[in-house]
C-alpha cells in the first residue's frame, strides 16, 4: 500500500488531511448561508471540511457579518479572545475565527497594536482590558523574547532567562487581575539557522539553547498556575522548523509563521479554545475488520488475519492498538462498534496471542449486524454521552460517509491506506486535546465502563428501588478546595446537558467562589458497589438578599443520571441553607440547545414558579423552611465539612 505525501509527509498537517475535502459547491453554499436569520449550525456544518486560507477567510467574514446583524450564531457557543503579539495578526483573526466554528464556538477576537503586547496588558483602558474576554493568547514568536547576544557566557544567558520569565510573569500576572481571565500562552518555536550545529543546544546564550531553557521555564510557570499551555514549539517541530518558518514573510508582512501553516495553527488553537469549553471528545469507538487488525476475522479466521510482531502491516495494527491503549490510560473511553457476528469478533480480543486490546479495556462491546449510525447513537446513550462526545475511528469510507451525512456532530477522521499512519492521523486531528489533567481522568475510562455495567445491573431490576438499593451509593459533599479545583473547573466547562444556567468558570474564578464569604459551594462525589464515580456533582450558591440564595450553578455528570442524586444534593443546599439563616432558595434554569434534559428539574424538587422571560428563563423559589425532600434512603450522605461551620457563606 502507498501511503501518500498527504500522510507520509508534511502534507497531513499542512492539508489537514484527516478532514473531508470541501465540496466543490462550497462558495455558493456560504453565500445561501448570508440571508439565513440564524445560521449557526449551517456555519459549523461549512467549517468541518479542510478549508483553505481562502475559504477560511469567506467563513469567517460570513460569522462575523452574522454576529454584526445581531443573528443568533447558536449552537455555536460564544468565546472571546484577546490577542497579544508582537507579529502581524491581520491574517491570523480571520483563520481562528472560522477554525472555532469547525470545533463549536463562535468566535470574536480583540487584538493589541503591533508590538504592542507589554502596553495592552498593563495599561487599564487598553482594549484587552476594556473587554470582557474569556481568554488572552499571548502568541509572541522568539523575536520578541531574543535578548542581546550572549554567546559562551553562561551566567549573562542565566540573566537574560531570568528577565525574559519576569516580563512574560508581569503581563500574564496584569491579565489575571485586570480580566480575571486565563492567558494561553505559546512557547517558542526556534529559528531553522544555527551557529554551532549540534553544539548549540550546548553552548551557552546560543538562540537554541536559550529558547530551550525559556520553554522549559515557561512549561513550568503555567504549569503551577491557572494559564494553558499553546505548545508551538511542538507544532513547529512536527512539521519542520525551515517549513514553518518563513523569513521571506516575516520581512515582507512581519508573519510569524508560513502562512502555509495558518490553517493548521488555527485549528490547534481552536481545540485549546474548544477544551477550555469543554467540547473536547471523550469516547473513540473504533471497528475492527482491517481497523484493529488487517483481514475480516468472519472469512479469514483468527490465524489469517494481520496482527503479528515481524510482519510489516501486522505490526502498524499493533501500533495503532498501542496507542488506543495508551489514550484509555489517559482516560478516553474506548467502545467497539462492528459489523459482525458477536462471539467471532470477540475471538481476537479472546485468544489471539499477540493482541494488545482485551475486552475489558473496552467500556461497551457492540457487533451485530445493524446500521452504524444506530449502534453509535446507542453507545452514546448507554453511556450517558452526547454523540458530540463520540469519534469513529472506521477504514471504511462508505460508513464514514454515512455517519457524517446522518451524525454529523460525531467526529470522523479520513483514514489512509496505510495503517501505519493511522495512530498518526488520529493523534493530528487533536480530538482529545486536554488543558488539565487530573487524577479523576486517569480513572475516567473505568468510570464509563462501571456505568455500563450499571445500565446491564438495572435491566435485571423490576423496579427502580430494587436497582438503586443494589447499587448501595455513598455520596460525599465538602466544600470546594484547592485539591478538587481543577475537577471542579473541567466539571464546571464541559457540562452541558445536567447544567441549569450553563455558566463557565476559569479557575482563578472557582478559587475566587471558594473565597468568598457570600457563596455556598459543594464539590460532590459518589461511589457505589462498582466503584468510585468521582466528582459527579457541583453547586454555587451566592448570597441574594439577607435572607436568600440564589444557584448560581448546578450541575451534574450525566453518568448518574435516574439514580435520585439530585433530591439528596437539594438536601444538603437546604441543611447548609438553615443553618446559615437562609429562608429561600433561588433557582434559575437558563435554556440551551443543550439542557433540555433539566427544564423541569426545580419543578420536580419542588419549587414555586416566580416568573418566565422571553428568551425561556425561568425562575424558581422554594421556602426552605417547609421544604419536604424526598431524598433516596437508598443513597448513604457523608459530610466533608468541618463540624463547628455553619456554612461556607
């Protein structure tokens, strides 16, 4: 098989070859989009193709003419970013723009002077700090760092190091307290030229070594804080420094990379964005039959099929099995969907020696016989995911055709002919892109896979008490902490159905609720006879009136939906609630394209009706000291709050 410049080289990244290729119609498609009233989901359609610079730029002016008549761009959600650079960003803006729409969001950008980075994030009327942005991108290039040569000298180099981390310290530090907003802050890609060759990286002051020490210096510094990391300096390598720089365009219009490369930093940023919204996908169902090994194991049978260190394509299956393994660990759920006689597709998983996949590294397991658009809808709905959440990883390009025609929010990467790239496809189309990580998504997977055997559990109940009873649930409620902080951000951005206002926080503002003498906040965690589900729940209460709080947010992970959490949580708000003199509780439910699933939740619990507005809003009250709960007594509570506190308001 031949792979293709397009996968073999830098094309995949340069073409984003694992996109479909946009249709020949494509122009005039946009321009049936301009009389549209709310052309939202027509634009996100447009941006999932791999778009030129051209076309990124005819998206891009159709969103942002959209936003200027004052349509509704839903359900693309709403993200605005300040940039700071000291390069040319005239063509960037149009690119960021149209690549968001590809990942959800609709995009508006503010950007600084040229050169002007120090100036827009210090002074308070600059526009950077005028606007209420979610995020700053601080996108500076290694000109705007370099400092005077000090080649061979070890100690000048340290010096130069240390002012260059304060400088950059200072403008991220003005943001925060300025915006209370979080930077995404690009390392540096170094130049192609050097001076020593392959002494560089050893030579003190070298502009290879110094970059090298300022990455790592600015790696460590986000690391330890609440910023994002934009690792270009990455990007740059996997495509080739001469390829991504261009001195020719920075002389000419002060571009800080090849604009060759404009669409592929455009999505990269786009995913970054998309993650802080929590859009970032969370299963890879993948097929089987020349997918995870080469051959059809109906026809061929389990000695014929191609999976076998010592034999070329045997061993690029075994790559991509590898690295499916390596995305579990990191807690991307992995489910199976094939067409085929169930107890035969399970026989590699079964007795093939050299398989690394096993079934239990899989959290649903689905081959028969039915059409893939209907078993992914499944597995999404087995496992309490939105099909937004879902990728199909499929050699088949009849079933990625339809899948993307009749699912078009689940993700579909172009597959080569050759499976040794596969794992090198997937890992470009950056579907999984993280900006935290933490000791709840190592056990993500398993959490899923738990959950599944729930659903299996309830189906062997005839009656919901039965099955919530068997479960013999312990939740825990306590305060947020600095611990559960980053849980509770992720939590808090990626929630979208069980999420009653849908507001988002960064976590300078989750650290800021946990502060504050008027807020109430609860970080809640259940476990059950499977296991531990983690962080499933999260509230904000904010003082209203003397006697009053309102929710500010509650959410809740779809993973325990019907099991009653939600009565047992209203429980604790309302013991806290009492004892911190509160009389009444406030609920709003603010309507999404998304949260349609909790638009009678406060009428459920109990709430009054105080009014509705236009836009759907509705707003609730309930009198806390008659409040009647009906809390599951199949569910055990456990309290992380200190004994002598009233509460954390």
């Amino acid at each position: 098989m031949n792979p293709g410049f397009g996968v073999a080289g830098t094309d995949l990244y340069r073409s984003l070859s694992w996109l479909p290729r946009p249709p020949a119609d494509f122009v005039a498609r946009c321009r049936a989009l301009e009389p549209n009233p709310a052309p939202g989901s027509g634009l996100q359609a447009l941006a999932v193709y791999a778009l030129d610079e051209n076309d990124l730029h005819r998206l891009s002016a159709l969103i942002t003419g959209a936003r200027h008549a004052g349509k509704s761009l839903s359900p693309l959600v709403p993200f605005r970013l300040g940039i700071l650079s000291n390069a040319t960003t005239d063509f960037i803006v149009p690119t960021l723009i149209a690549s968001a729409a590809r990942h959800g969001i609709a995009l508006e950008c503010f950007t600084s002077a040229y050169r002007q980075v120090a100036q827009a994030a210090l002074l308070p009327d600059s526009e950077i700090n005028r606007e209420q942005l979610d995020a700053v991108l601080i996108a500076v290039d290694y000109r705007g760092y370099f400092p005077a040569s000090t080649i061979g000298d070890a100690d000048a180099a340290k010096a130069n190091l240390e002012v260059a981390l304060a400088q950059l310290q200072t403008i991220r530090s003005a943001i925060s307290a300025t915006n209370r907003t979080i930077c995404i802050v690009q390392n540096l890609a170094p130049p192609a030229e050097t001076l020593f060759g392959s002494l560089d990286e050893v030579v003190p002051g070298t502009p290879r070594a110094f970059i090298h020490e300022l990455n790592r210096g600015i790696a460590l510094s986000v690391a330890g804080s609440q910023d994002v990391l934009f690792d270009v300096a990455g990007l740059a390598a996997t495509v080739g420094l001469a390829e991504w720089h261009s001195p020719d365009q920075w002389n000419l219009a002060k571009l800080a990379f090849s604009s060759t490369y404009l669409p592929l930093y455009g999505d990269h940023v786009a995913r970054i964005i998309a993650a802080l919204r929590g859009k970032s996908r969370r299963c890879l169902i993948t097929d089987l039959d020349n997918t995870l090994w080469g051959g059809v194991i109906g026809d061929d049978g389990l000695e014929a099929i191609q999976l076998a260190q010592g034999d070329a394509t045997g061993e690029a299956y075994l790559g991509l099995q590898r690295y499916l393994l390596e995305l579990r660990q990191r807690g991307v759920v992995l489910a199976v969907s094939s067409k085929n006689n169930d107890e035969i597709a399970r026989l590699p998983f079964r007795k093939h020696p050299e398989m690394l996949l096993r079934e239990e590294h899989f959290a649903i397991f689905q081959a028969n016989w039915s059409d893939k658009v209907s078993n992914i809808q499944a597995i999404a709905d087995e496992l309490g995911l939105p099909v937004d959440a879902m990728v199909l990883l499929d050699d088949n390009p009849a079933e990625r055709g339809l899948v993307r025609e009749l699912l078009p929010r689940v993700a579909v990467p172009e597959l080569p002919e050759d499976p040794a790239f596969y794992a090198r496809v997937l890992s470009a189309a950056g579907y999984f892109e993280a900006v935290v990580f933490s000791r709840e998504d190592l056990k993500r997977a398993d959490y899923y896979q738990d959950n599944a055997h729930r659903v299996t559990l309830q189906k062997q109940f005839a009656d919901i008490e039965g099955y919530l009873t068997s479960l013999k649930m312990v939740i825990t409620f306590q305060p947020f902490d600095e611990m559960g902080r980053a849980r509770i951000t992720q939590l808090i951005n990626k929630s979208n159905q069980f999420n009653l206002t849908t507001k988002r926080y960064t976590e300078p503002k989750v650290a800021a609720a946990a502060a504050d003498p008027d807020c109430f906040t609860l970080q809640v965690r259940l476990a059950d006879v499977f296991g531990d589900n983690g962080m499933i729940s999260v509230v904000i209460c904010r003082k209203s009136s003397a006697d009053a709080w309102e929710i500010d947010t509650w959410l809740m992970s779809c993973r325990v939906i019907g099991r009653r959490v939600e009565d047992t949580v209203l429980q604790e708000i309302v013991d806290h609630a009492k004892r911190a003199g509160i009389c009444k509780l406030i609920g709003r439910y603010i309507p999404t394209e998304r949260n349609q699933l909790v638009a009678q939740h406060y009428e459920k619990l109990g709430f009054q009706p105080l009014g509705a507005a236009a836009d759907g809003t509705t707003v609730w009250e309930l009198d806390v000291r008659r409040a009647q709960i009906k809390s599951s007594p199949a569910i055990v509570r456990r309290s992380g709050f200190e004994v002598t506190e009233a509460s954390n308001a």
